[in-house]
C-alpha cells in the first residue's frame, strides 16, 4: 500500500509541474516530461483510439491540477462539442491537429466590438471583453490551441464556483441553452462515475437466443394519433420478456407517452437517445438520472399505448426501439435497425466464444 500512495503522490506531482509549465512556460526535470510524453496519434486502428482517448485524459488531468476544475467537467463540455459538430464537405484538415473539439466562435474569443476578430493578444482581447486567455504561458491566446481554449473555458466555470450546480450555471452562462446545459451535465456525471473517457460497448435489448423476431419497420406508416411515419424498429416478443440497455447512459425520460405506453429513454455519451416503448413495466430501482450499463435490465416488454395512461392490448406484445441523434437545435431521429443487427451479431460471437 505504501508503494501505491508514493506512486499517486509521483503522478501528481508530475501533473501540477507539467500543469505549470504548460501555463507559465517554467521548465521542470526532463525524467517528468519523459513520462508525459506520448506517442504520436495516428488515426484508423482502435490503439490510435485509445492513444488519442490517453492523450486527451492527459491534457484534462493537467488542466485540472492548473485550475481546480474536475477532469470530467473539461471532458463533459469537450464531448458535447465534439457530438454536435458538423464537418463540412469539401473543407480542409485544421493547419494544428487537436485533441479536443471544442470551437469558440471569433466573436466570442476576441469580443463581439473588437475590430480585430483575429485578434489573439491576451490584452486587447480581455479590453474588448474577449474570452479567449493564454493557457500555455507563450504569450498568445490562440482559439486553435487546446490549452488557451480549456483554459479560457477554465477560469470562464471559475466565476461561478466549483460545485455541480455552480457548474450547470457556468454552462449554461456560455451557452444560453438548456438543452446544452442539460447534455454536459450529463455528460460530467457519467465521466465521474465511471471515472474514465472510453464508454463503448453496446448490447442487444433483448437476450439473444430468446424468442423474438424483427425486420427493418423504418419509415412505414402510422395512422393511430394521426398521419406519422415509424421511427424504430418493432421487436416482436412474448410479453414480460427482459428489456435491457443497450448503452452507458443516464435515464432521461420515465413514464406514460399516448403513443409509447410506458416508455424509457436513456442518453448515452455519444449524445444519442435510447427510447424503449410499450413496456409492460419497469425495474423498480431504475429512475430519472440513475445510471444504466449495458445489459443492465430496466423493464419488460408489454404491449402498453395508445390511448390514456393504462391502456393496454391495442397490439400484439412488442418492444418499440429507436434511436435519435442530438446535433445541438434539433434532435433527429434514425434508422436502428443496422444497429441491432450488429450487437446482436456481437452477442452470438461472444457467447460461443465462452461457451
């Protein structure tokens, strides 16, 4: 055990030196740079994932020790960014390659009266009433450089203080919305509890190798609440059958929906919406904000909906899956049933893989 502190006490030590180096360009023993230093990324394997997944953390870590804000809280707001963002086709590579995603607008970063947009002198951008600050101690506050950018968003949280809520304050104070307050909240709150960035892993919502079936039902027509079109896949199943998540994730939504019966509907950490509908009832220890893993039970399928809150047996018994993409203004959804085919087939190599 002693071992096991003298190691944390190393590590930190190496973040707080690295953190000040980072911010006020002070040189600190080449054995500390050597352990932070990683390899380059490269891009198109799951290890390049990973290094990069490392990479980041590192640099949250370092930003962390510097200012006082948690890790997760840079990672929530970074994620977010990096959900929402659309890369337009046609449009060329960043001229600096970067670990996070997050993009402040020239306004914003330089100051909405400032004439110069841009502008990335620390002191005329701070007169103009400017964001963006120097994190990386080069005397330049640059919107492309991650530390400049982490740290403005840093000492932005600060002014609002350090608990949860003075953190949902500060967002929302920078983003004017509460659905992107809600979304980093979120967000936060599943990077601290699980207390690491990679939250993939996908599992099919029903046992596989139980009875079921389905086939791609996206887009067919729906006369029942008037003129609509399908949005998910029908899984077809006896009544009371198991229905699990099929992601990490937060529970957003519980309750009755008229068209839905009893439905649940869980966000995951790459902004998508899981909604599972016509319930016969749910896991008792699941409610709004817990969070839920992959295989995890939160209900069992019923044939609920259709009418008032209760109603029952309008339709065979079936599990209503689908899925919806945030991109910031609107949430759209998609056709989920490639999806399911994929962790279904996952699942079966799995299992035989054990067995």
């Amino acid at each position: 055990m002693p071992a096991l502190y003298r190691i944390a006490a190393i590590r930190k030590t190496v973040l707080c030196l690295s953190a000040a180096a980072m911010l006020w360009g002070i040189s600190y023993p080449e054995a500390a740079a050597a352990e932070l230093r990683l390899p380059s990324v490269r891009t198109g394997t799951a290890s390049d994932k990973d290094t990069l997944s490392a990479r980041r953390r590192e640099l949250y870590d370092q930003m962390s020790a510097a200012t006082g804000v948690a890790w997760f809280r840079f990672a929530a707001i970074d994620q977010y960014e990096r959900t929402i963002a659309k890369k337009k086709s046609g449009t060329a590579e960043p001229a600096k390659p970067r670990l996070t995603g997050i993009s402040i607008p020239a306004p914003v970063w330089c100051g909405p009266l400032n004439p110069d947009q841009a502008d990335q002198a620390p002191r005329s951008i701070g007169f103009f009433g400017g964001f963006g600050k120097d994190g990386s101690g080069d005397g330049v506050a640059d919107p492309g450089n991650d530390a400049d950018v982490l740290y403005s968003m840093a000492k932005h949280l600060m002014k609002y203080g350090d608990s949860a809520s003075d953190f949902n304050i500060g967002v929302w104070e920078y983003y004017h919305n509460g659905r992107a307050a809600q979304r980093v909240a979120q967000f936060a709150k599943l990077y601290e509890h699980f207390g690491r960035l990679d939250l993939s892993g996908s599992t099919f919502p029903l046992p596989v190798g139980s009875l079921y079936s389905y086939r791609s039902t996206w887009g067919t027509g729906r006369s029942w609440g008037g003129a609509r079109i399908h949005e998910g896949t029908d899984l077809f199943t006896p009544h009371g059958m198991t229905v699990r998540s099929t992601c990490f994730g937060i529970v957003e939504t519980k309750g009755w929906n008229r068209y839905g019966g009893w439905r649940i509907g869980i966000r995951d950490i790459e902004n998508r919406y899981h909604y599972y509908a016509h319930l016969a009832g749910y896991e008792k220890s699941i409610s709004r904000g817990d969070i839920v893993t992959p295989g995890q039970t939160i209900g069992w399928v019923g044939s609920s909906g259709y009418g008032n809150p209760g109603t029952q047996g309008k339709f065979p018994p079936h599990l209503h899956y689908g899925i919806y993409r945030d991109r910031g203004i609107t949430e759209w959804a998609f056709d989920p049933y490639p999806l399911l085919k994929q962790w279904e087939n996952a699942e079966y190599k799995a299992l035989k893989k054990r067995k």
